[in-house]
C-alpha cells in the first residue's frame, strides 16, 4: 500500500503509470541477447534528417542558457507554414504535454470529456488525472471498411451537457484507421460550439497521401478546433521532444497561460525549426513508410495475420488469439513491438515500420513466434 496516495488528487489514485514500448538495452539485459531491434514505438528509422542534425550541432553552444521563453522562432515558423498568426500557436514538449494541458486548462470534477474506444492511451489518462469523467464512445466493429476506428455518429452521440472536450486521433493510435473529409466533417459540424474538439494528427505527414484531411484549414469554420502535432514522428525527433497545436487565438491564449515557459529545449526548438526545411528527407521518410507498410501487410497476410490499411507509419496485426506469447517470443527473437492490451486488443500486436531490413527481420521472427502455443 501507497502510504502517500491518499493525499494525492482523487484522479490519481486509481490511475496507473502509462508504459512505454520496452528499449533494446532493457530487452537485452533481461534476455541475454544483442543485437535487438525496436519496432514498438512509430520512431522514424531514418531518424533526424541532415537540416536537423546541422541545427542540433550549432544549437550544442548556447545549451548553458535558457530557451527563449515564448519559443518565438519556431512559433513564427509554424505559423507560417499554416498560413495563421502566431498568437494561435502553442509549443508543447511534444504534443503529448499538449494533450495533458488541454486536460488540465478545461476539465475539472464534474465535468466529462469523450473519446473513441480503442483511442490514444493518453486521452483516458489525462481525463482521469483532471478528475473528470471520460466517455468512451464505441468503435467501428472488426468488419467495418476501417475496423475497430472511430464511429463519427458514435462520438456525436456520447456528447452530452457537461461535456467539455472531445478527443479524436486522425489517423488513431494503435489502430491506423482514419476519418475521411466527409467524415470529420459531419463530426465538427454536429458539436456544439462550447465543447472543444482536439483533433491529434500526429501522424498528419505519414496520412496526407492517403487523402486524410488537414484540418489545420479548418480552423476558421470551427473556432473550438484544436489541432495537435508532432516533430516526433514523420520528422524523426522523437527524443527532443517538440509539438504543437494550433488553434483559434483565445484557445492558445487558455493553453499558453498554463504551458511552462521553458518546456521545449534549446536543441529542440533549432531542430524542429530546421525539419520543416528537409523536403527530401521528408519524402524519403514517407516513400520508405509507404512501401514498409505494403510489405509488412504482405508479410502478415503470408502467415495468415490481418493487418488492414494503415494511415499511420505502423500497423495493427491482428494474431486471432493472445498476442502476448507472440510478442514475448519476439522478444527472444530480439524483435520489440508492441502488445495492446491496455487498449482493449488482447489479440492485437502494434508493429511500427522500419528500414527494409528491419521489416524483413520481423517477419521472418513472426514466422517463428506464431508456432509458439498460446
């Protein structure tokens, strides 16, 4: 027993502590193997591009100071690339923290917020932590065009009077699926103006060829959007930690009164602003993500596993019974995806795309972990 979680905010006591994706150094220590491969988290295998690595290295010498507090450079450079003024911009450590502070800036106890089920980890957690209830709407069904995503007439519906948030992925977080522009759409459109919608589109890069809209156009027909994005992605800056949202002058004015100042780096802050001028690693990224997807899809379908279309830079394998014997044995195999059941997918593996060798790595360890007994 927590001697101290008594004292903690009523949200917290029942929460638990989210779970990353395992290291390679953590699987090799406790199996005994080298040489082990991370495909669990949707990192970039290409990493930062040439632009970012050049900003990194001259950003080392001014590491001693404090970040400009505002983040203005990289803000004027986001607000430029939309088209919008910088007063709507907000930085986020990544735009996980910007999750959590739309959490912490409008929920409270007594108040609700809805999200799809099957959705981003996050969105449950950071409701509970602000002691607000979370609604879940129910997703597409397993047969659906886009199985087990988010049901647009579903979120529309959980919305009631003491709603305040409304959460959707586009594409979703561990499932790939994605709303079209009639879809998402519809779904603004029926939202009352006083709930805030967050639309996280960290996989905006990786989607947008798939015809996935971009809502960063939108936010002037829907003055209660927010749109969230990450350099963490597409951009291969997972480890600096920098994102952002955009968004309707007063609802950055709200989030920038509770963002701390200094929350993106130095090296961030260059490095982020120097990804947005590296077109070519950019579409490096996304033909290696495209034909990564079309391979690991094939590969899976040979061993009898469904993975349907992907708008993501991973897929969602369905094993047809407990994922997580395959998942240890591919561990083994020194091979790290990620097992879903903390998403309600006890039978699911969530595999991020890799390099060509690194794809064709995994499935030849899928073929061996599929013969282990459940």
């Amino acid at each position: 027993m927590n001697r101290f979680l008594s004292l903690a905010a009523p949200g917290l006591r029942g929460l638990a502590p989210y779970v990353p994706g395992k290291p390679p150094e953590t699987v090799e220590r406790e199996l005994g193997i080298r040489g082990s491969i991370k495909l669990a988290s949707n990192e970039n295998p290409l990493g930062p591009g040439p632009r970012s690595r050049a900003a990194l290295s001259a950003a080392i010498a001014n590491v001693g100071h404090y970040p400009d507090g505002s983040g203005h450079g990289l803000r004027a450079r986001i607000a430029h690339r939309h088209g919008l003024d910088i007063a709507q911009v907000t930085l986020g450590n990544g735009s996980n923290e910007i999750l959590v502070m739309l959490a912490e800036a409008f929920l409270v106890p007594g108040v609700e917020a809805v999200h799809s089920q099957h959705a981003f980890a996050v969105y449950p957690s950071a409701i509970q932590a602000a002691g607000a209830t979370g609604r879940e709407a129910p997703a597409f069904p397993p047969g659906h065009p886009q199985p087990l995503g988010h049901d647009p007439a579903a979120l529309a519906a959980a919305i009631g009077a003491k709603t305040r948030l409304l959460f959707v992925a586009n594409p979703n977080n561990p499932t790939g699926t994605w709303l079209d522009e009639s879809q998402l759409d519809g779904l603004l459109r029926a939202v009352p103006p006083e709930v805030i919608v967050v639309l996280d589109e960290a996989y905006h890069e990786y989607s947008a060829p798939r015809g996935v809209p971009d809502a960063a156009n939108w936010l002037e027909r829907h003055p209660n959007l927010v749109v969230t994005r990450t350099f963490s992605k597409a951009y291969g800056l997972a480890g600096l930690r920098a994102g952002y949202a955009i968004s309707h002058p007063d609802l950055a004015d709200v989030l920038n009164r509770i963002r701390q100042p200094f929350n993106v780096s130095v090296p961030a802050l260059a490095a982020a602003a120097a990804a947005f001028d590296d077109h070519e690693h950019l579409a490096r990224t996304i033909a290696l993500n495209r034909a990564g997807l079309e391979r690991l899809r094939e590969g899976l379908a040979r061993l009898r596993i469904s993975a349907p279309p992907s708008a993501g830079n991973f897929v969602l394998a369905d094993i047809g019974r407990a994922a997580k014997p395959v998942y240890q044995a591919l561990l083994r195999e020194g091979v790290i995806v990620r097992p879903l059941e903390n998403y309600g997918l006890p039978n699911h593996l969530r595999i991020s795309t890799g390099t060509d060798e690194q794809v064709e790595r995994v499935l030849a360890a899928m073929a061996i972990a599929v013969t282990v007994p459940a």
